[in-house]
C-alpha cells in the first residue's frame, strides 16, 4: 500500500494571534481593498505564518487569478480580522447550479490551473476560524442550501480542525468525493528513493536514455531558486515554457496555457510574482541550450507545489519529462521542505509510479442556514452520497 504524506499537526499550544485584545470578526472584502499595498502587506504576512501554505491564494497569485476569471467581481475574500490583523482568507463565491443541479450554494472559488483550495489560516486560529466561518455562512446563506468545499486535503491540521467545529453539533456535513494524489514526502536521500521507487530495469533504462540524449549534443540541468530568479530570466523562462508546451499536444488541444490569454497572463503574472516573493523554484533540462523539459514550483515551506511541467515530444523517446523529475528528488534534501505536492490528477500515468506517497484530497458540502434549510440539505447530501450526512470521513 502507498504511504500516506504525514503533515504537521496543530499545535494547540501555540500563541494565538489578537487573543484577549479584540474577538475575532469575519469580513467581505473586494480585491480593490488590497490595492492598497499596507492592505496587500497584511495578506503576505499571513501566508508566511499560516498553519498550512497554499500557494494558490496568495497575493501573487490570487490577484491575477481574479482579475483574469472574475472582472465582474462576483468572488469575495471573507477575511477574519482581530486587532487590525489579518488572521485569515478564503475567496469565496454564490453559485446557482451544483454539478450541473439547480442547487443554490456558497463555495469556496478555485480555477482550473488552482489545486488546493485550503483557506489560509494563520496557526492558532483554525478552530475560530471554522466557527466563524460556519456562524457567517447561517447568517448570510441568502438562498444558499449549503457550503461547498472542494480541492481541500482529507488530513492535517485544518481538516482536523474543521471536524473538530463540526462535532457535537447537529449541522449536518458530508464528504461528496475522495481521491489521492502523488506526493514526495521521505527522509530518504535522492538515489535511495528512486531506487526503492522504480524497478532495476526501469532504472537502468533511466540511465541509457540519459546517455543516448547525451550523444544528441550538449546536455544540461538547470536549477534556478532565489538568488537566480531575477525578473529578466524569469520572464525569459516563462516565454521558453509557454512555446514549449504550446508545440506539444496540449497546444494542439487548445489546452496549453498559452491557448487562452487569460491562463498565459496569469502564469506569467503567478511566476513573476512567485519570484518576487520568494517563492518560485525553476528547473529544466537544456540540450545545445534548448529546453528539453521544464518544471515551476511553488516553495512555500515546509511545502513545495510542482505547479507546470513541459517537455519537447519530439524528444519523447528518451523521456526527458521523467529524467527531469529524476533531477526533481533534489528537493527531498533540503531541510525547510517536509513534503511536495504533486498537484496532478490522480492516478496520473507518470508521477503515480515515481512518486510513492499520497495525498487524500476531498470535497465536503456541509449544511448552513436554519433548522429548515439544513434539513433539506441532509436529505439531498444522503441521496448524492448514498448515506446520513453525519460528518465528514
């Protein structure tokens, strides 16, 4: 059985930011607020002293995100805020059909290129926060029968705390769907683990593969962090990985990133901000100077997201997108990273055999609003689930 990726637990202990100054209250904000770079500020230092990163809502690439998928501006930022501080932030949203249902229902707001949906949290603050999360959610339901939330991990510190604001009351809640996906989380060094992950055979013709794309010309791994991320190189990075994953068959799919401006301006955006915030992590492979695959990740300690790879499929038969990852377990000696998260689809036909371990992710609807409406809620959970919504798993 594949392990399980072990994440930190909370600590029960640890200070509680605006404890016994101010109660801690729930706001909607607009992306307009956070114009204002004191605002801005604020937010990036809550994700440096979240209980969980994500990288998916932060600033860098929050902002760009919403302006790309939301002109409108129908998506909010419910904030929790105690003493001037901001303790918390999920961009949330109303919508009228659920999978395809006339089922009215607040969720939380991700995108197609946005893997965790996970609220940031600043540690001390995750029960609070469910709470007052839940008791806005009744009192502003509007024709709202439930909570959705989707692309959240199954385990951890921020689902325990939500089972914890769940129990001993009589809201009804259910998990609707669980599936795993790849993570790389062991204290084993690069070569041990991909000599427990793959076959002798298959890393024998690892090495063959490197040799013969050896003999094509000159053959290079580049590793770029922060101190080599200024924005001239980036922004050259970015253009090479584009027209890279453009030539193969996502391009020819219409699902490359650069097949909709919107997803071309928002990786660019999300990079170049990554960048400036300490987070972005580069790594490719050059033959002759050419990208032959390209890999961005997201460092946002003790965590790191593998956010895009890229490889040139004309050079498929030496697997330059699996020789890349090869060059990725590097990532498994550094200290201030505890596990990576693939942010691929489960069961994926690459990464699922080269990375070991899993991550459970879920969508949970829970109910909210009055006696009445959750009622209703309970039955429609039991009929999509098969049974009582009696919590989540």
């Amino acid at each position: 059985m594949a392990a399980s990726a072990a994440l930190p637990r909370s600590d029960a202990s640890a200070p509680v930011p605006g404890d016994g100054v101010v109660a801690p209250q729930i706001r909607l904000l607009g992306t307009a607020h956070f114009a204002d770079p004191d605002h801005c500020a604020q937010w990036d230092a809550l994700a440096g002293k979240a209980l969980e990163p994500n990288p998916f809502f932060e600033s860098w690439f929050l902002l760009p995100s919403l302006r790309a998928f939301d002109p409108a501006g129908k998506v909010q930022l419910l904030c929790m805020e105690a003493g001037g501080e901001l303790l918390a932030l999920l961009p949330v949203t109303r919508a009228a059909r659920y999978y395809g249902h006339p089922l009215p229902h607040l969720h939380n707001w991700v995108h197609a290129n946005c893997f965790l949906g996970t609220p940031l949290v600043a540690r001390g603050m995750e029960t609070a926060f469910w709470q007052a999360l839940l008791a806005w959610c009744d009192g502003h339901a509007g024709t709202a029968l439930f909570l959705h939330l989707s692309h959240m991990p199954a385990d951890g510190p921020l689902h325990d705390a939500l089972v914890q604001a769940l129990a001993g009351t009589r809201r009804p809640a259910a998990t609707v769907m669980r599936e795993e996906r790849a993570v790389l989380a062991s204290t084993l060094s690069p070569d041990d683990y991909l000599e427990q992950s793959l076959t002798g055979k298959k890393r024998k013709e690892l090495r063959r593969q490197h040799r013969r794309l050896g003999e094509e010309g000159v053959l290079s791994v580049e590793r770029a962090d922060n101190a080599a991320n200024d924005p001239a190189s980036v922004a050259a990075w970015i253009d090479e990985f584009l027209d890279l994953e453009q030539r193969g068959w996502k391009g020819q799919a219409g699902s490359a990133l650069a097949s909709d401006p919107r997803t071309a301006d928002i990786f660019r955006a999300a990079l170049l901000g990554a960048a400036a915030h300490g987070r972005l992590d580069r790594l490719a492979i050059r033959l002759d100077g050419r990208p032959l695959a390209m890999l961005a990740s997201f460092i946002t300690p003790p965590a790191a997201f593998s956010f895009k790879t890229a490889f040139d499929e004309d050079y498929a038969r030496f697997s330059p997108g699996v020789l890349l990852q090869r060059e990725n377990l590097e990532l498994l000696t550094r200290d201030d990273i505890a596990y990576c998260d693939s942010c691929a689809a489960a069961d994926h036909p690459m990464i699922d055999h080269f990375w070991r371990e899993r991550r459970s992710m879920a969508r949970h609807n829970i109910g909210i609003g009055g006696a009445f409406r959750r009622r209703l809620f309970a039955m429609l959970a039991a009929r999509e689930t098969g049974a009582p919504a009696r919590g989540l798993s």
